[in-house]
C-alpha cells in the first residue's frame, strides 16, 4: 500500500456535532488537510462559517465526482448508513474512518473488509474510548496478567436519553430511535464500552438477557435498558446492565474487574475515573487527566478523543503506526451486540 508522503487530505460525510469534530480535528493537524464537505442538508444550516472556502457537496455521489485530490473519507451519518457508504468510497478506492458502529450487522461489516482488502485500502473503526488514559491503563495491567485470572467483569451503563435527545423542539428526530437508522441502544450509547470489553477481555459466549422499555414508548423503536450476562471465552463471567431511562443527566459508565491478583473499579459518567485499585505487589501510577465527555448541551457523549483519532489516521498512512481500532475489531463489536440482540 503506497505511503502518502503530502498531507493526508480528508472529506466529511455528515456534518452533525461528531462530523464537525472530524472537521476541527483534520484542520488542526499539522499533517492533514480538508478538502470537502458533504451532507444531505444546506450548507447554510449546518453553521460551517468558520470552515470558510471547503467546498460543499449535497451528496455522496456527487463528491466523488467531483474528482478531488482524496486520501480519505469520514463517515459521520447516521448509524444505518455507514456500511453502505464505506462501501461507495472503497469503491473509489479511498481509505474510511467509520464512527461507531462499523455497520447494523455482522454481514454488512464483513462486505466492507472484503471491499477494503481487494482494494487495498485501511478501514478505520472510531472508539475513542480507547485513547482515555485509565483505558490505557487498564489495557497494560490486564495485557501484562497483573490481575491474575479474570474471574468476574461487570459493566453498568446509565445515561439518560429523553426526549430532548430524541424529540427535539417536540419533533421526532429524523434517524435516532428509528430502528433501521439507528439501530439500538447497544449500537448508538454504549458499544464504546462492548469495544473496550472485547479489547481487554476477548469475545463472549453463552450470552443471557432480558430487555425493557421503560420510558421511551413514543420515541423509540427498540428497548432502553437490558441486563445481560455471559461467560468470556478466554474464561471468567460477564455482565452488562444499561439504560437510557436515567432522570435528567448520566449516572455513571464503569467496569469492575476481579481478578484471582486483584480488584479494579474505573467509573465516572464515561469510565474516566479509577475508583479502585487493589492489586497483588502494585501501586498504581497516576495517570494525566482525562479529556472532557463530548458535551450536547442537555446530555453528554464519551470521551472527546477525537484527536487522536486523527492523528492515527495520518500516522498509519505515512507508514509510522499501525490502526488502533481496526476493521476486524469494528465488526466483532457489531457481532456481539447482535448476539446479545439475537435474544430479544
């Protein structure tokens, strides 16, 4: 795969808050330029003044047309959409950064790798949530056996998501809650933190659980909160427990760990904080702050490590680094959500 040695030069696809911090992130790389736009709605709705002179484009296809000088697309729609676009720009032979998730179904993710290795580009998966420094943390003491046997893993996932996230302005939302667009709640709130159980746990097996909804009867296709268990193939139990159905703000996203060498407890609104640590001959370093969750004014996101997404992106193509989050891992993501979904 040739190595790009000018800027590594990005379009966007979806111009919603997580597209326009794709956009804010390429501009202020060193390394990276923006060289489009492009969104179903007018240019003059989506408040892109301070993106003076990118040029703008109404549709996918047009984009490509347009015959730009493009290392790589950005995929910010909605939910339902990315597999297929990823698809359209492999096609024309560029490389894709996806935003979570990677695709609806395991099939639809599997088609974009085939595309990406006849075509020889990178598929980029967005979990942020990697980047975050007790993720990272995390990662180096389960990967170095620290814990010992991981004996039990409980995930609890408690947002909220009412009907200024889903109804705005008294308006159902054009994509979020609509089954096909969006997907679920695993797909749209929580399969950052399924990415971080997989990247430290491996996949899951024997999967129990039961699902509910509580508050969202008008607004939404699909369930609001679910409990879920499971054993981890590589050994030990698992749980998942969430909800959208929290009052008036986030309550928490945290993983406990038992290990046979030790306890670990990460929380905080998006598992930003180490609230526990009771290892066997260790004394945990301290780590640098965590990044601010992404902030929607009523409600608040993950972590807002979109940078390093980007700068990721830029080192893979010009040959220094290898994905963080890369196709296979995006499509395991998307496997397990379904095997949990497969027992509605």
């Amino acid at each position: 795969m040739k190595i790009i040695t000018n800027k590594v030069r990005f379009a966007i696809l979806g111009l919603g808050h997580i597209g326009k911090r794709h956009a804010e992130m390429v501009q202020r790389h060193a390394e990276s330029k923006l060289v489009a736009f492009c969104d179903i709605r007018p240019a003059s709705e989506l408040g892109l003044a301070h993106f003076d002179g990118i040029p703008f484009f109404d549709n996918i296809d047009d984009l490509f047309k347009a015959g730009l000088d493009l290392d790589v697309l950005c995929i910010c729609t909605p939910n339902g959409l990315h597999a297929e676009q990823a698809l359209i720009a492999l096609e024309h032979h560029k490389h894709v950064v996806i935003e979570k998730p990677m695709g609806l179904t395991k099939a639809a993710c599997e088609q974009v790798i085939f595309k990406s290795l006849q075509v020889s580009r990178h598929v980029f998966g967005v979990m942020q949530n990697r980047y975050s420094p007790p993720s990272v943390w995390i990662k180096e003491v389960v990967d170095k056996g620290l814990l010992g046997n991981i004996c039990m893993v409980q995930i609890n996932c408690y947002w909220n998501r009412d009907d200024r996230y889903y109804r705005p302005n008294g308006q159902q939302h054009s994509w979020k809650g609509k089954k096909d667009l969006d997907g679920g709640t695993l797909f749209t709130q929580f399969s950052h933190f399924i990415d971080i159980m997989y990247w430290l746990f491996g996949d899951i097996k024997n999967v129990q659980a039961r699902f509910a909804n509580f508050n969202h009867q008008e607004s939404i296709d699909f369930e609001d909160s679910g409990f879920v268990n499971f054993e981890f193939v590589n050994g030990g139990l698992g749980a998942l427990n969430y909800s959208t159905s929290v009052w008036d703000k986030n309550l928490e996203s945290s993983m406990t760990i038992i290990g046979s060498k030790g306890s670990v407890k990460i929380g905080g609104q998006y598992m930003n904080e180490v609230e526990y640590c009771h290892i066997e001959g260790y004394t945990m370093p301290e780590l640098p702050p965590s990044n601010p969750a992404n902030d929607y004014g009523h409600y608040k996101g993950s972590a807002a490590n979109h940078v390093y997404v980007i700068e990721n992106v830029v080192d893979v193509l010009k040959g220094r680094k290898s994905i963080s989050t890369n196709a296979l891992e995006g499509l395991k993501v998307v496997e397990i959500i379904e095997k949990i979904y497969a027992l509605k």
